[in-house]
C-alpha cells in the first residue's frame, strides 16, 4: 500500500521497453514461415481488409448496445409496471336473463383497470341483437351512434359503468345476444390492447297483452261483432304494432271501427303509450252456406322496419254458425164445396240445434173464397232443437162462391220469431191448393097434383087394396159453383112399385135391375136441370095401414169441371106421404 502505480505509454500495443519482446513481434512471428520463400508478410496487409474489419466491428458494437439498451427499457418498464397482463383490464356487461318483448331492458357495462398502469384512451362498443331499440344511456354514447362511448384518463386500479336502456322486441323463446369491446391504450405506450364480454337474454313473454271478444256461436245472416284489444303492459311505448286479421271464408265484413290501415283485415298503430289500449271492432255476417264452424286467426306484432311482422300474441277462435230452421208441413183436402169447411193440419218442428221461441205463424188465404183473406195461430212458445208441434185450423167456404173462384191456395208462414232473445226471420213456407168443387145437388119428390092442382097421377088417394095408384116423380139436379159433365141421376124402385113412362127421353129404365137412370152430358155452372117419370103402386092387405115406398133413395154423381173429381149428391127414398103435393090432404097410408 502507499506505492503509486506506474503508467506506461502504449503505442500501437507496443511498450516502450524495447528490450523485451513485445507482443507484436510474437503474432508476426506467428505468421512467418521458416521458408523465407513462402512467408506471406503480415505486416503489409492492404488497407480494404483493414476497413472490413472496421465495419465488423462498429455493427458488432451497436448491436450490443441494443440490446443493452432493450434490457434496460425492459427493466425499467417492468420497475415502473407498464405492462398490462391478461386479466388486469376486465370488462362485464349485466342483464335480467328474461324480458317480456317489448319491455325495457337495463343493461349495464362495467370495465375495471386492475393493473397498475392507467389507460390514456379507450372505446367501448356494444354489438346488439336484431329487435333491439336504444332508449338512452348514461353517459351519452359518442356522436351520431347508439353503441359507441370513448373513455380516457382511467387510472391504475380506477373503475366505470356505462348504464344503457333500451326496448327488446323479439318473439316468445328468442335469445337476444349482446356483445360489448373495449379497446383501450395503455399510458406511454402505443399498442392497443382488447378484451371483450358478452350476456344473452331470453324473451319470456310479450307485454303486448292481447283481449278478443267473438260470440261462441251466430246465426246465418245474423250481425257478428269481433271485437280485440291491444293493451301496452310495458314501461315503454309500443311504436309500429300490427295486428292482422284472417277471416273465415263464410265471413262478410260490413264495418271497422277504426277502418283498417290496409284492406280490411290490417292496422297498424304508429305509438301505443305504455298501459294504453287501443280497440278494434269488426262487424259483418255469416253467410247462410258457410261451414258449421268458422275460424278467425288474429295475428298481432311489431313490424319491422323490413316490414316483417315480429309476431307477439295470436288469437284463434272458432265460431260455430246456427242456421234456426223451422221445418213447416201443410196439408188440406183436395177439393172443398161452397159453404163447406176446409181444415188445415200443421207440423211445425225445429231440425236446427238452436232452441226458437215466440213462434207465430200465419195463413194467407187467396181467391177470396173463404171467409177473412188472412189469420194468425196461437203462439208457439218454445220449439227446442229436434222438438215438433201440431196445429189445426179450419176455414169455411164462401156459399155462394165468388165468380171465377176455382181454388183456395192457403199459404203457411213464419210471421215472427225469436233466437237468442232477438228477432229471426224465417223464409220457410208451404203452399196447400184445394180445388173449389161445384155444389151437386138432386131433389126427389112424389107427386099426385102439379102446383096448379092439375091431376097428374091417377087412381085412389089415399092407396087403396086391389086398387092401382100412379105418382108422378120428380127429378131436380143443381149445379153449383162450378161447370158439371157426365151427370147421373138414379134410383131403383123397390118391390111393389112398377116403371110406367117417362116423357123425357134422357131417362130410362132397366127392368133387370129395377133401376131409373137420367143421363146429362154437360150442366153449366148454376144451371138446374128438370126431369120426371111416372110410377104406380097397387097395394095389398099386407100394405095396409103403411106408406108404401115408390123409390128408393136417389143418387146423383158428376164430374165437377174445376177439380176434375167426382162429384155426388143423394135424397132420400120417395113415399106414398106426399108432403109436398098442394092437392094431397092425406098422408098416403094404404087403406083397404
């Protein structure tokens, strides 16, 4: 210690003490050949190699120095925690895992800086589903976008939240998903680093409350009110709402109430406020051929602004159409005689299966030929589905008939009724003719004296034992009402009484059969035709004290020329007690 070292002068790595060998001579030596002749001198290598070697070493250098200066710039970075590992920027986004569509939707963006470096800048982008309306944000997003916010200065170990609302609209079962970004640059340093988060939401229910009121059941041709009511059950407005209607094919609109948007079966709503309803009332009628059941679809959503409808509650009802009928029969005799009755039988059943009440029908009567042109029957109370009833009533023909009257057509119909405690109309109706048949009718008297009191027969009178008394008889035949062709008149002459003559050609006698007959072709209507013949009696003790009989009772048949049919009239047996001879006194008894 306390020796002070001693420097020495280097020059070209040579030392001054030139009595030693210097280090020089030894890498020359190193070179040198013991061949003189092959040596190659080292000592005058050109000045290329020289420069060569100069770069080698300068690169050689500066690399060093890079990575001297890399290491330190690391160290230092890593001193002062500049780095930002995986995991120490963190980013979540939180949600209710259902919404009803069309409801809010609160969402929340929480980034963290857990590292112990600040951010000097960042965005944040969120990636939202189709159905997804922005409402509002806390803070605001950047200018002109609804999912986009930059955010600076976060210090180490700082914290943030971006609060957003918004209305999901989607249908039952969707799953929304949402995706959030934050690119963010570390202070002092100029790389941009990302990391992500992401949530999904399902659409458990829609608020878009749907209400329909339809009748179970109408009647053909009765008016049908639909009526449906969208109610907004969510804290925000429903913009864009459809509904759209499908209608049965039997159905015919006649009125909407508000008149839909498009056509007849589409409205749309621009803005229904939260807890608002809106109200749509159609009306129209099932046709009379439409199927028993008939089924309306209603279809209400949000459209979207490609127009597709996000469909969010559907209605189907089914209407069941009653067709009332009242089933009427009708039957009346074929013909009917002037002053003579005509009864109506009526069933009336209900084949419907709907029950019909306050049924009251009525007959109209034409041809004036009976008396009152119109009636109405008692009431019907209730005609339950499948249920029947009777009814009678009897109309009397005009005596005499009207002129030209020919028929009575009776017409049965519905004149009130009720369904459901409304008015029905029933078109159902029957129609009965019954013919007007001409009056046929035949007299048959016995006569001694004609009304001037002239003789006409001949013998006793009273009749007398063993003795002949002639009478004459009498024909009368009228035709009423209506024109009568093949016209008989007959009776036959009972044991005792024998044929005597007949000045009238048309009548004739059958002696085989004991028979009188008188034959007119043709009467006109109201027209009375005359005929007579001659009989005689000769009574027997076994007669005596009696009337004797001088004809059996006296038929008349016709064809009547309005119905065609057969026609008959019929008087009754001829005496000796000739009540209306002016010139008999006695009472024709047989007297010996």
């Amino acid at each position: 210690m306390g020796k002070k070292r001693h420097s020495k002068s280097v020059q070209h790595g040579v030392s001054r003490d030139s009595t030693k060998p210097s280090k020089h001579d030894d890498f020359v030596n190193l070179y040198r050949s013991d061949n003189a002749s092959d040596a190659v001198d080292m000592t005058t290598l050109d000045r290329g190699s020289q420069k060569k070697r100069f770069f080698t070493i300068l690169f050689t250098a500066v690399v060093g120095l890079s990575v001297v200066a890399a290491s330190l710039g690391y160290l230092a970075f890593s001193k002062n925690r500049l780095t930002v590992s995986p995991g120490e920027v963190t980013l979540t986004i939180e949600a209710d895992k259902t919404v009803a569509s069309g409801d809010q939707l609160d969402l929340d963006i929480h980034y963290t800086n857990s590292s112990a470096a600040g951010i000097s800048k960042g965005a944040i982008e969120l990636v939202v589903p189709a159905g997804f309306y922005f409402v509002s944000s806390d803070p605001v997003p950047a200018d002109g976008t609804e999912n986009h916010w930059d955010i600076s200065d976060v210090p180490a170990g700082a914290e943030g939240t971006i609060h957003l609302t918004g209305q999901v609209v989607g249908q039952v079962g969707d799953i929304k998903d949402f995706t959030a970004l934050l690119t963010y640059t570390p202070v002092n340093f100029s790389s941009d680093f990302q990391t992500s988060a992401n949530t999904s939401v399902t659409v458990g229910e829609s608020i878009m409350k749907l209400d329909v009121s339809v009748p179970e059941q109408v009647r053909s041709g009765e008016e049908l009110s639909y009526v449906f009511t969208i109610t907004n059950a969510a804290a925000l407005p429903l913009v864009n709402a459809k509904a759209v209607m499908t209608y049965p094919a039997g159905f015919q609109v006649a009125s909407a109430d508000p008149k839909a948007t498009q056509g007849n079966a589409t409205w749309l709503f621009e803005q229904i406020d939260p807890n608002a309803t809106t109200t749509v009332t159609v009306k129209g009628t099932m046709s009379a051929e439409a199927d028993a059941e008939q089924e309306f679809i209603l279809q209400t959503g949000i459209e979207e602004a490609n127009g597709f409808l996000n469909l969010q509650a559907e209605d189907r009802h089914t209407v069941k159409v009653i067709n009332p009928e009242l089933s009427l029969t009708m039957t009346a005799p074929r013909s009917a005689q002037a002053g003579g009755e005509v009864q109506y039988d009526i069933t009336v059943s209900n084949p419907s299966k709907i029950a019909i009440t306050d049924i009251t029908l009525a007959i109209e009567f034409s041809g004036n030929a009976v008396t009152g042109n119109a009636t109405t029957l008692d009431p019907i109370a209730e005609l339950k589905p499948g249920d029947e009833t009777s009814l009678t009533y009897t109309a009397v023909v005009k005596d005499p008939l009207p002129e030209s009257a020919s028929a009575i057509t009776a017409t049965l119909s519905v004149d009130s009724a009720q369904v459901t405690g409304s008015d029905a109309e029933f078109s159902e109706t029957v129609e009965v003719v019954t013919t007007l048949q001409g009056t046929l009718e035949v007299t048959a008297e016995g006569r001694y004296f004609s009304d001037d009191l002239s003789r006409l027969g001949s013998g006793p009178l009273p009749p007398t034992v063993g003795k002949t008394t002639s009478y004459v008889i009498r024909w009368s035949v009228t035709a009423g009402g209506a024109a009568m062709s093949d016209v008989m008149v007959q009776t036959t002459l009972p044991d005792g009484t024998s044929f005597v003559e007949s000045a009238d050609d048309a009548i004739s006698f059958d002696a085989a059969t004991n028979i009188v007959s008188w034959s007119l072709e043709k009467m006109e209507a109201g027209s009375i035709q005359a005929g007579s013949f001659t009989v005689s009696v000769t009574p027997t003790k076994s007669d005596v004290n009696k009337l004797m009989a001088l004809t059996n009772e006296t038929v008349a048949t016709a064809t009547d020329a309005n119905s065609g049919e057969s026609v008959q009239a019929q008087d009754n047996k001829v005496t000796t007690n000739l009540a209306n001879d002016p010139g008999a006194e006695d009472d024709g008894i047989v007297v010996e």
